[in-house]
C-alpha cells in the first residue's frame, strides 16, 4: 500500500553540484599548516609606537569592565533606596545614594 511518501523521501536526499565540490576543495587548501610564533617573539617587533597603543588599550579595557560593575552597583543601591523609604524621604534617600 502506497502512501504517497516515496517521492517526498527521495526529494530530501541531499543534491551535491560542482560549486560545493570546488568549495571543499578551496578549503582543504586553506587548511595547510601555519607556523606560530610565541608571544615573546611576536612582541619583539613592536616599535614604541605599539606599545603605548597596546597599554592605552589595556587601560581602557580594564576601565570598561570596572564602570558597568560600578553602574550595577549604583542603580541597584538606588532601586533599592526607592523601594525602602516613603514619599517624603524619597528624595533625600537618593540624593544619598547619588552624592
């Protein structure tokens, strides 16, 4: 008894053409061994230029992931200081959290 399926299944049998072909052929060339090089050896090469590019990066690296620990700390203190007081110490509860 036929269902009806038997076309279906033979329609999602995966179809390989000359483009695919010739991609996995340019990729297994791309694969080729490289050579690596330490780090001691690939910071050799850096003029003073590089190096003060490299440590204002660094700098501004560090101070990016310390300024949104800081921001969660100050908006969750400030939540909380909204949520603790009544109407009238609202403002006077949040300007002790801001200054």
């Amino acid at each position: 008894m036929a269902t009806g399926l038997e076309g279906d299944i033979a329609s999602l049998q995966p179809v390989e053409d000359e483009d695919s072909k010739q991609d996995s052929e340019k990729s297994k060339d791309k694969d080729e061994i490289t050579n690596t090089v330490s780090l001691y050896k690939l910071f050799s090469f850096a003029d003073p230029l590089d190096r003060l590019l490299m440590l204002m990066g660094t700098v501004g690296a560090i101070g990016n992931g310390i300024s949104l620990s800081l921001m969660v700390l100050i908006f969750g203190t400030m939540i909380n200081a909204f949520g603790e007081s009544t109407t009238s110490k609202v403002v006077d509860e949040v300007s002790k959290v801001i200054f």
